[in-house]
C-alpha cells in the first residue's frame, strides 16, 4: 500500500486528492476483502480475522494500480456510423478514408480480443498536405471515431497553435502548454502548423513546448491523442527534429491537392449552399477556372480555401447584380442562377480569356 501511495503522489497533478484519495483506497480495499470472502467456498468456516484482514491481494486489486487501463467503453454503434458518414460526404482524400477505415477495423479487432492496442500501434498522427484540404475537418470527424469506439472518454477536440502553447519567458511555457494538454484529456490535441515549434532555433521555447507534449503523451498514454498538421515538407522536418517525435507519432496521413473536377464539385456545393446554381455557360467557365487555379498551384496552394474566396466572389457580384433589377423584373429563377457576368470580372476568369485568346487552354488532370 505504502509503495501504491508513492506512485500516486509521484504522479499526482492540480486534481491530486491527498486524504481523499487515501480514504477512497481503504473503501475500496474494503470492498474487495468482502469481494473475496464471498467467493470462498466455506465463508462460514472463516475467523474474525480472516473476514478483517486486508490481504495484498485485495491491494493489487486497487485502480490505482491500473493508471493505464482501457476505459471499458462500448462501442457506439450509431455515433460510429454518422461519423463514417460525415468522412464518406468529404471530396477526395481516398486514401486518407482508407486508412481510417482500416484503423476503425484493427481497434474494433483489439477491443472484441481484449488485446491492448495502444501496445500494438500509436493512435498519435501527423497530418500533412497543403491548406484547405480538409485536415482540421478530419481531425473532429475522427475524433468523434475515436469516441464512438470508446478510445477515448470525453470525445473533446482541442484545436491549438504554436501561440497557444508557448510563452514569451521562462516558465510560461510549461504553464501555457500544460493547461492545453489538460483541456485535450479524454479527448483529442490538434496541433495546427506543429512544425513551427521547431522552427525558432535553439534558444526558442517552441522546443520546450514540444518536449512537455512529449512527456505527457508517455506519462499518459491512452488518456488523450495527440494530432501534428501542417505542410509534408515542414513536418518531415519536425519529426526528424527531435528523436522522440518519430517514435510517437508513426500514424502519417498525407492530403493530396483537390484535382480539377474536385476542385469544380466543391464550388457547385458551396454555391448550392448560397441557393445558387450556375446556368450552363457559368458551368462552362467555372470548370475552366477550376483547371485555372489547380495549373497554376505551387506548395501553398489554399485547395478548398482558394474555391471559396472565388465563390465568395462570385455570390456578391450576382448579389450585386440583382440588386440592380427592379423587383417587378426580378424573378425566383433570376435570384438563383449565377451567370458568366457573376463570374467574369474574377481574376481566375480573366486568366482563362487570357490563355484562350494565346490558344493554350488547359486540360484536366
């Protein structure tokens, strides 16, 4: 009992319960003396002293013993489903479903042959691609994955930056960065643009931030997962950083660029979010803008954040244009068709007519 007590203190944080857990710990080693005596084959033939003393078997049996125990958490059927669902609806990244889907069957696997499957794989992923190609999204949709399997307790996301876990002096750090892993317990930490705490040299406290993150990922695994985004050629360099990275995070999920016709399909939705629907010569023009933007993309290309600013500019010129047709002219049908005139006066549309009239046209990919 003595050394279970050492461990605990050892271990404890601001949630430490001195006497209260003290008190918890003999309760319960009470219960398991009455657990036990119940199951003996002859409880009448026990003395008093058998059915008073606490045995080191009843001991062992403490919770405390089992900081790292998987919480025994069905599986949520339904909430598992919806979750798929909402990963199935997303544009592209088929390799990326792919690899959640075969994630869900080995945890499912481990759970139903009670085998631990933080000791088989790490559940701590680095997410890689340019912007806009749905990190984040897949970050909360996997969260709640890892919810309904019952991976995780609470299902919570913490989303963060490098502004959200270091400080600007000693010790501020450690505090900052450790009140975001308290937040993420039970849950998820998403770390957007990680590498950027490795990016300020030796003397910056970025690398302080990570080798908290570090520790706590050890001291308690299983209790919260740890998510890396950010561009593929800066996280290669964050994980070879520092030695304890790579050994952490070993799950890599890489977001290809949105193609052409993808990056098409995500502007006719959100179009349809703003009830609006492109006549057949915007369609025509839209598609050739999208093979525009995809052409002319380079590491940094914003993928579904570079479609909706074209969309968003596209609603406020049709917005713009019906605001000068006089109601009585002014049809259902006119307020939800966008036309080539709404799409024409974009940067994107003027480079197309620009390459049309050279004879270079694009092609899609």
């Amino acid at each position: 009992m003595y050394k279970k007590l050492v461990d605990a203190y050892r271990d404890r944080d601001k949630f430490f319960g001195n006497a209260r857990l003290v008190n918890s710990l003999v309760d319960e080693c009470k219960m398991n003396l009455g657990l036990r005596v119940m199951d003996a084959k002859h409880p009448e033939a026990l003395s008093m002293d058998d059915l008073s003393t606490i045995t080191v078997e009843d001991v062992q049996k403490l919770s405390i013993l089992k900081p790292d125990a998987i919480p025994d958490i069905p599986i949520d059927e339904e909430l598992l489903r919806e979750s798929v669902a909402k990963l199935e609806l997303m544009m592209g990244l088929e390799k990326v479903k792919n690899d959640i889907k075969d994630l869900i069957k080995l945890v499912r696997f481990y759970k139903e042959t009670g085998k631990d499957f933080r000791k088989s794989f790490s559940l701590h992923a680095v997410f890689t691609g340019n912007p806009g190609t749905g990190k984040t999204t897949v970050a909360r949709i996997l969260t709640q994955i890892y919810k309904a399997l019952g991976i995780i307790e609470r299902g919570n996301l913490v989303e963060c930056d490098r502004q959200s876990l270091v400080g600007g002096y000693v010790g501020q750090t450690a505090i900052k960065t450790g009140e975001v892993i308290d937040r993420a317990m039970g849950g998820v930490l998403f770390i957007d643009e990680a590498y950027s705490l490795t990016e300020g040299g030796n003397s910056d406290y970025g690398k302080e931030a990570i080798e908290i993150i570090l520790k706590r990922m050890e001291d308690y695994r299983g209790n919260f997962i740890v998510v890396a985004a950010g561009y593929t050629d800066n996280m290669r360099r964050f994980l070879e950083s520092n030695p304890g990275l790579k050994s952490r995070f070993d799950r890599t999920f890489h977001f290809e660029d949105f193609a052409p016709e993808e990056l098409n399909a995500i502007a006719i939705n959100q179009f349809k979010e703003h009830q609006l629907t492109p006549n057949k010569a915007a369609k025509e023009l839209l598609n050739k803008m999208m093979e525009a933007l995809y052409a002319g993309r380079d590491k940094y290309f914003g993928n579904g954040r570079s479609v909706r600013k074209v969309v968003e500019e596209a609603v406020r010129n049709q917005h713009l244009r019906m605001s000068g047709i006089t109601t009585s002219k002014r049809t259902k049908k006119m307020e939800s068709t966008l036309t080539v005139e709404d799409l024409s006066t974009i940067q994107l549309a003027d480079d197309v007519a620009k390459s049309e009239k050279k004879g270079i046209g694009f092609k899609m990919n």
